[in-house]
C-alpha cells in the first residue's frame, strides 16, 4: 500500500472488517515479526494472538471469536513438514477443517481461513492479511456478530 | 524429574493465585521513534489506565534500557505490582530481558505479558496513524486482561551431559570440534563422505592471500584426527534425533565401507588393482577414479572405501590386499550417541548450471565451473596443474569468466553468494601468474571486495593486466570449428556492445544450499528460509544459535561464507555450546501440558496426539498423566482433550479466552459497567 493511498482509506471511514490471528509461535508469529521488520504495510485489520502450536487453536476459541465481533479468524502454522512439534500441523489442519464444515451449516465458513506461513514469509504474511480483508470485505459484517449486537 | 510432580506443583498455588488482587502495571515503549512515530503512545497509556486492574502505566522512549528497566522495578516497588505487560517489540527477542527484570524484583518470571505494537502494528501501519494507534489500544487490552490471568510457573533445570555432536566435517566443523575438544569435552564429528575437510580440500588455492588450500587445511584434518576427545565418524550420517538441550539421543549410522578400517592402511594398492575407472567426483569429474579408492592423498582418515554401486565384484583388491581387510558382505553398523549440545556445520555445495544450460553450460565443451577450473589449476588435479581446456586438451590463451551465476538473478537465488567476486579474481590472478601470456576478462554486474586484503587483492589482478568488463553476457555461441566460445555482452561503462571470443569460458556458480540439508533440519527441528538455508535464531544477535535450545549453526549451512567467516562461526558455536556444557545444566521452558486428574477419563486421546510420547497412562489411576521432561508445550493433547482435563500452563483456555473477548472491545466489563450494550454498537463496529 502507498502512503497516500493508505492515508487516503484511514480518512475515508469505510467499513473495515475485524480479524483475528492465531499465530503459532516459531513460524507465523516469527513471519508476521518479518514483515513488520521489514515495513511490509497491511491494513490495521488484524489482530494477531500468539499460540505455540497452530494445534492448540480450539474450535472453542473460534466460535467465541466470531460470536463475538471477529468479522473473521485466521489460524496460521509452520507448512506441513516444518512443523516445531513434528506434525501439530496435521492436526491443526485437521480441526480446522472440521470447524470449517460446521461453520459451513451456518453460512459463514468463509470466514475461518488456515494458512501455513513460515518464518521468512514476511511479504506472504502481509499479502494473507490483505486477501484475506479484501475477501472479508466482499463479505460484509458478520450476521452472527450482528446478531448478538440486536440481542 | 518424576511423573508426579508434572500434576502437582501448578494446582496448589492457583487457588492462591485467583484470590489476590491483580494488581497490573503497563509500560508502553516508544523505542525511539519506532513506535512512538506512529503510535500515540501517551492516548494508548491513557486509557489502558483506565481498564480495572491498571494501577500505573509508563511510557518510556526505550523500555529495554537501563532507565526504562530501572522504571518498571521503582514502579513495581512503588505500587506493589503482582502483573506486568509491557508494550513494544516482539517477544521472540526481548521476552527473557524483561522476565528478568520483574524475576529480580521477586516476581514470577510468568507474571510478564508481552505485547507486540511495534513488529505488528507501528511497523505495518506506519501511515494510518490513527488506526495504528486504536489498533495498538486494543492489542495491550487483550494483553492487560490475559496478564491478570496468568499463573505462576517454575522454568525447570534439566542435566546436560558434557559430550557434543557436530555434524559435518568441513572447516566450520572442524573448527567447532577443535575448540570443543581442547576445552576438555568429548566431541563426535560426523562427516557423510568418506574423509573429513569439506569442500576446502577441493580448492587449490583460497583467496586474499593465495596460500595452498590443503596446505593450510590438512595439518588441521590430522589434528582433528589426533586430537583424543575427537571421535570421528567419517562415512557416516545422522539418522535420528531424540530428546532435547542436554540431553540428545543421537542415531548415527556408518555406511559400510565394504572393508575393516582398523585394518586397512591406506596404501591404495588394492586401487592400483581394480580394472573399474569411473569419473572422480572430488576432480569434479575430471580425470577418473576406481571403484575401491582413497578419497585423496591428504584424506583422513587415510583409509581406502569400496563404491559398491561400481563394483564388479572381481575380488583383484581382496587378492591384493595384504591386510585383508576387504569385506565384501560389511552391513550398515549404527551407533547410538547421547549428547548435550549439537553443532550443525552441513556446508553447502554449488550452483550447478547444467540443467538449465546457463550460459551455455553442458552445450559447449569449452565453458566450465569454477570449481572445475580449481581442480584444473590444482597441482594434484586431474591435469598435474595445467589448465587446459576439455573439448582438445590445448592450454588456453583467451579466458573469460562469468561472475553472478546462479547468484543475484531472480531466475535462481536472488541472494549474493559473497566469494565468487573474489574466487574469480583469485582464479584469474593464479592462471596470469603461472602463464602470464594468457589474457583475462571478467564480466561483473558489481565487484564485492567487502573484508580485509580483498580490495587489495582485486587491485593486484589489475596490475597483473586482467580486464574487468561490467556487463552480463546476452549471447553465448560456440565456434564449430575451433571450439571457441564467443560471447556478446554490453559493456555498461563503456556503453558498447562488444563481442568477444574465448578458447575457455569459466563461470562463477555460487553457493546454494547442500544436499541432505532439508534431512538436517527435520531432524533437528529447524526453520528454513525461502533461499533453502537454515534459519538463525536472530539474524544479527545470535548468528550461530537456533530457535532449538542446544542446537546452533557453522559455515555456510546458515547462509553463504568464506572461510574466515566459516571458522569464526565454528569458533563460536564451540563457545555458545560450552556455556551449557560447562554449567551441566540447561533451563527450560515452564509451558507444558497438565492434566487435571479429577476431570480426566482416561480415553488416551491425548496419548495418541502428543507427537513426543510425553502422555503416559497411570493404570492405576486410570488416568493421563503428562511427563515434563519430555513435554514440549505444543498444547495439541490439550486442544484434542474432550473432557477439558488437560490445560496448556500459560496458555490455558482462560487466557487465551480472556484475549479473544477482548480483541474487538467487548470487554464485558465494559459492557456491564458502563454502557448498555445498544449504545456501545457505534463503538465496536466502527
């Protein structure tokens, strides 16, 4: 993003999604680190939360933050192979997966992305961030979210 | 450390924990204009000070400083902190300064939150301003509201055992397993190729100064090889890697040699005998070698070595061989090492331009390899030290050389390879100095003389008369007929297309990461980067450590080197790893797994997630029990625990809860106290 252009969205007071990261420790976090040293610019739409292991994401914590206000959740880990706990990853993807079909039921499975992003994917961090706004964006608000403001 | 006390030591004190009043000081980093730039770091301190539970907040330009360190003890005295979150850089760099820093005003070192506002957000958002600064509000909000939830934990010592392992044997290696060795501990140097030395017993001479490469190198390979700490296990490759800092359980496995080392001699009679000759790998393929061998004159171990895959199986070197040493049915044999530290020095091998014909490679007789053209120089080499050329075995007059190949072009590795600058330079000066009728032009995209005596070096191949042309050749063609290369390339200085023949062309490959190099680093649990090289834990402040405890990096394995470079790094692996060897203990992390044995079933699905067979089953109890030692903290048994027995210490759902909520202003604190929840909307979705 230019500089004018990002000064340009900030004033224009659009919409912007919410998103959640769950970052795993060793590669995400540490590529989300990267491209922050790097001055790689995304949109302030993210908001990363560090875990050790992309496996330690429960579904729980998922549906607490879409019900909650997250127009969105990411879970990024190691790529399958790199995994710091030898495959945490599988399982990871596995669970997502999972959650995915049963948000799915609910029309909003769009909104739960996995990436594997590694330690010196610093530009494809920032680059996941800005796809994945722009795919929340086309979305709109989440209705669930939505929902519990009407309660 | 006993199964027992992985339930026990956390649960006591929570109670405890839970009843006292969380009192949570904030201190915001500005560090310098990092983030204070970007981020209002006084409105960000100012409102987290109005968050329940805050008593104090600081900003402080560096947080990490002496003062800024010196600010959060006189805070944490003042206001009789029990919680502390500070806000600036990432944690993957500053997170043990400040556990420190709290651990010595008598706090848990686990009472610290870290909050990243400067990698995360002042960084990426650096001209939205204002959003950066909300962004940055609510980041530290979700740290303040996990930081009053956290739990004490104890980091535990485990025992290091004083033995190290260093895998691969080049000058890096060797290097690290000297030092280690003259230290007093007890060194394993494994090396997959049948002798120790490396790639730099391949090369003729080494640059700035131009002295013998295996001159230098092999008084250092024999006292390696003397030296009586120094177990050298030639031949031979790490299969497996179990345990963790101090305590390695090491696999290594011994590629048959197809004869008794004790034996064997050395004397190479039986190579003498052998009718098989193929190409001689270590010439780079120059010249030929026979099926059984020893690897070159200066080897160590100086033993001979069967390559089975060419082998007639004629028995002349068993008739030969007055030892009898040769075995024809010798097996794999494997040795199981335990280790306190390991020593990653792997190497590299170079560019190999051939299956994309770079400039012409493979197509034309007369364009070879660098390393090729070192062989040929070598006075040991395939041709006695002459240089000739290979489609007619003439000496060459004309030379060009290419440098940058494979090296800073997008279509290879976009990274400088950092010697082919002055190989080159070397190369060239050694041909002009032994036939000074020959004439020299290297084409260059930029000279890098970056290190003491090279820009020396590069200024007396100019004295000698070697032609330094800035261009990237365009049109490499080969004379039919006389065989000579002929090159067109735009020379940029001079701003003309110039075309120019060679009766050799040499090209300068660099350095791309060795083979097995993706074994090492599953093995060992490393990062790679997108080059394919082996990551460091910090790229500037701990070069030689790794994200593994215990594990750190030499030589070119982490990133192109020359040699003092190379054995600096070996030096000071050797230095890091004594730390832990010399103390005999390590300290680990304190985030494992706990079960809560009231909760747990003992369904085992958590045994059969854990990828570290750290659950075991109390059959007694008929519950689950986690072994910390063996615990790495990944939290997947935990995420996996359908009962909710299992917990992640410092990431137990609670906390990583407590963020959740709070990532988007829905503290229900807030909603509850303040506002109704209808009118707090604008706010949120905004």
């Amino acid at each position: 993003m230019s500089p004018e252009a990002a000064v340009e969205t900030s004033k224009s007071g659009v919409w912007e999604p919410n998103i959640l990261a769950f970052c795993c420790n060793w590669c995400s976090y540490a590529g989300a680190d990267l491209a922050g040293v790097s001055r790689f610019q995304y949109p302030p739409t993210v908001k990363v939360l560090r875990v050790m292991c992309s496996s330690r994401v429960e579904p729980a914590f998922i549906l607490k933050a879409l019900k909650d206000g997250a127009d969105g959740v990411l879970v990024a880990g190691c790529h399958i192979g790199d995994c710091h706990y030898i495959d945490g990853n599988k399982n990871a993807e596995v669970r997502i997966n999972n959650t995915k079909k049963a948000l799915g039921k609910l029309g909003i499975d769009k909104r739960l992305r996995l990436e594997w992003i590694s330690a010196s994917e610093g530009l494809r961090f920032s680059e996941v961030i800005r796809d994945f706004t722009e795919e929340i964006k086309k979305l709109g608000r989440n209705p669930v979210k939505e929902v519990k403001l009407n309660e | 450390m006993s199964d027992s006390d992985s339930k026990g030591d956390v649960k006591p004190v929570e109670s405890k924990v839970d009843q006292e009043e969380k009192r949570v000081g904030v201190f915001v980093c500005e560090c310098g204009v990092n983030i204070g730039g970007v981020v209002n770091t006084r409105g960000v301190a100012e409102y987290i000070g109005t968050l329940p539970g805050v008593k104090v907040t600081s900003v402080n330009k560096f947080t990490c400083s002496d003062s800024g360190q010196a600010d959060i003890q006189a805070k944490i005295k003042e206001h009789n902190l029990n919680r502390v979150v500070v806000a600036a850089c990432s944690p993957k760099t500053h997170e043990p300064t400040f556990r420190a820093c709290i651990e010595e005003m008598g706090l848990n070192q686990y009472f610290l939150e870290f909050v990243n506002i400067r990698d995360h957000c002042s960084w990426i958002h650096m001209w939205e301003k204002e959003k950066a600064t909300e962004k940055a509000k609510d980041l530290v909000r979700m740290g303040v509201e996990r930081a009053k939830l956290l739990e004490p934990l104890q980091a535990s010592e485990v025992p290091v055992t004083d033995k190290a392992l260093v895998i691969g044997a080049g000058v890096a290696g060797m290097q690290s397993a000297l030092d280690l060795a003259d230290m007093g501990f007890q060194v394993y140097l494994v090396e997959k190729e049948p002798s120790i030395g490396g790639r730099m017993a391949r090369f003729d001479k080494v640059f700035p100064t131009n002295d013998c490469s295996i001159c230098i190198l092999g008084p250092k390979m024999v006292e390696v090889a003397r030296n009586k700490n120094i177990k050298i296990m030639s031949y031979s490759e790490v299969k497996a890697v179990d345990g963790y800092v101090g305590n390695f359980n090491v696999k290594v496995e011994h590629k048959p040699r197809y004869l008794d080392v004790a034996k064997c001699t050395g004397c190479a009679k039986c190579s003498e005998v052998c009718p098989v000759e193929v190409p001689y790998d270590f010439n780079e393929g120059f010249g030929t070698r026979k099926a059984i061998y020893v690897p070159f004159p200066q080897a160590v171990p100086l033993r001979a070595v069967l390559d089975m895959d060419n082998c007639i199986s004629c028995k002349a070197c068993s008739k030969t061989c007055e030892s009898k040493a040769i075995n024809y049915d010798m097996q794999p044999s494997y040795t199981d090492l335990n280790v306190g530290v390991i020593i990653g020095a792997v190497g590299f091998k170079t560019y190999d331009p051939e299956p994309r014909h770079d400039f012409g490679y493979g197509l034309y007789d007369n364009i070879i390899t660098a390393m090729e053209f070192e062989r040929l120089l070598n006075a040991a080499g395939p041709t006695g030290g002459h240089v000739v050329r290979p489609s007619d075995c003439k000496e060459p007059i004309r030379v060009g050389f290419v440098n940058c190949v494979g090296s800073r072009d997008k279509a290879t590795n976009i990274y400088c390879s950092g010697v082919c600058c002055m190989y080159t330079i070397k190369n060239a000066q050694l041909l002009k100095e032994k036939r000074p009728e020959t004439d020299h032009t290297i084409m260059y995209m930029d000279i890098r003389t970056t290190f003491r005596g090279y820009e020396e070096s590069y200024n007396r191949s100019r004295n000698l008369g070697v032609k330094f042309l800035r261009g990237r050749p365009v049109e490499v063609k080969e004379n039919p007929v006389t065989k000579n290369i002929k090159v067109r390339v735009e020379d940029t200085l001079a701003g003309e297309i110039r075309n120019l023949e060679f009766d050799l062309l040499v090209l300068a490959t660099g350095i791309v990461p060795n083979e097995g190099i993706g074994q090492i680093q599953q093995l060992l649990k490393l990062s790679k980067a997108a080059d394919g090289l082996l990551m460091e834990a910090h790229p500037k402040l701990k070069p030689v450590d790794t994200t593994i405890d215990g594990v750190f990096l030499a030589g070119c394995a982490s990133g192109p080197k020359d040699i003092p470079y190379a054995v600096s790094q070996g030096s000071a692996c050797a230095s890091r790893a004594t730390i832990l060897l010399k103390n005999k203990k390590a300290i680990t992390e304190g985030i494992t797994a706990v079960v809560d044995p009231d909760v747990c079933v003992g369904c085992e699905v958590c045994i059969s997630m854990c990828p570290f067979q750290a659950i075991k089953m109390d059959e007694q109890a008929g519950k689950a029990n986690v072994v910390k030692a063996l615990c790495k903290g990944c939290g997947t048994c935990v995420a996996a625990c359908p009962t909710g027995a299992l917990e992640q210490s410092h990431f137990k759902n609670k906390q990583i809860l407590a963020q959740v909520k709070n990532v988007f202003k829905f503290d229900e604190s807030v909603m509850n106290k303040q506002e109704p929840l209808g009118s707090s909307n604008q706010e949120i979705v905004t």
